[in-house]
C-alpha cells in the first residue's frame, strides 16, 4: 500500500470530497458565503481563493493519497485569509501561527494514521516557512462530517487548548516538538535498521 502527500492546487482540486470542494465556509465570510450560495457559484469562490492564496502566500492544502486514491486532505492559512475565523468565540487566532482551517479522512480510510500522516505533512511544510505554531478551531460537540474539525482529533495529534469554549475552543500544536517527535521516530528508526544486517532486515517475522 503506497501513501503520499501531494500540494492542494488548481490541477487536484477535483480530488477533494465533491461537498467539500464547494465548500467556502472557511474562505468567505457568512454575508458573501450565503451570497455565493444563492448564485451557486460556490465551485468557482473555491478556485479563486486557492488560487489567490498559493499566488499571494503559498502551499494551503494537502491531498493524501493511497494506492492513487484520494483518501483524505487538510487545508490551511494565515487566519487573513479565512474571514470566518473572526466569528468564532474563541478567536482571533494567535499572530504568530497559521490556522488549520478543516481537515477530512474518507471513512473507509480512517483509523490508518492519515490524520497524524496530514498533519505532520503540514507541521514539516510550515516550518521550513518559519512558521511557529498551528492553531485550529476544535468542535466538541462534533457528530457527522463537517467544516470544523473534531477537537478529539486534534488533541489525539498533538494540539493543546490554548482558549477553552463549551463547544469551540482554539488549539493549538507547537511547530519545533510536531517537527522534532518526527525527527526522534526517524532518527531512531535509522539507528535501527542501521543495525541490522540486510538479512536480519528481510526476515519475515
């Protein structure tokens, strides 16, 4: 089973859940959301906001695939760019961090470690952009798919509530120990395979 990470772009938009990719929850605000709505342009609002955001700041999403499927994508920015952030009780986001937005799993892919596999992605891709921190918007009264990720994944890969909420508090994951946990697990995994010889590596077990 192959897994890989590819950059959210105007090519693989497609990729995304078909309700997803004309979703604008995150990229407009309520008024001009409810107006895209209406016209049923929602589709068109997402690829200008993707596009204007890889323009203007850079990488906003990933698409995770497996054995060539999509099974699952994560998009994030600068809380600039998500006029919604600002309608949440616990904002505003922290200047020095950029906002996990949404993040989904396709069922019949869950409970493989993509969400941990995304989020690691992201955490590696910000920090070479000398980004600090994640912050995310968590849902704990979370029940079936939706815009705001479940804050019981959140904390399952490593965020901390930074402002708790009845129902939506922020969180947060620190960029230097998501990178450096990474960074251990490789480094012991190297260790490891480096001392075994060839044979003793193949063996079944």
């Amino acid at each position: 089973m192959s897994r890989r990470l590819v950059n959210i772009t105007l090519d693989n938009v497609e990729d995304l859940p078909h309700r997803c990719r004309r979703c604008v929850f995150w990229e407009l605000d309520p008024v001009n959301g409810e107006r895209a709505l209406d016209a049923g342009d929602t589709g068109l609002e997402k690829e200008a906001w993707i596009s204007g955001t890889l323009l203007e700041w850079g990488s906003c999403g990933k698409i995770a695939y497996v054995d060539g499927v999509p099974a699952g994508f994560v998009i994030y920015s600068p809380p600039l760019y998500s006029p919604r952030s600002v309608a949440f009780p616990t904002s505003p986001v922290s200047a020095d961090a950029v906002l996990l937005m949404t993040a989904h799993i396709i069922p019949e892919f869950s409970g493989g470690g993509l969400g941990r596999m995304l989020i690691q992605g992201v955490a590696k891709d910000l920090t070479r952009r000398g980004v600090k921190a994640i912050e995310a918007f968590g849902d704990l009264k979370w029940e079936e798919p939706s815009c705001v990720v479940p804050a019981e994944y959140l904390l399952s890969v490593g965020f901390k509530t930074v402002r708790p909420h009845l129902r939506f508090p922020r969180l947060r994951l620190e960029l230097k120990s998501a990178v450096s946990w990474r960074e251990d697990v490789e480094v012991a995994l190297e260790r490891l395979l480096g001392s075994m010889s060839p044979e003793r590596a193949l063996r079944p077990v």
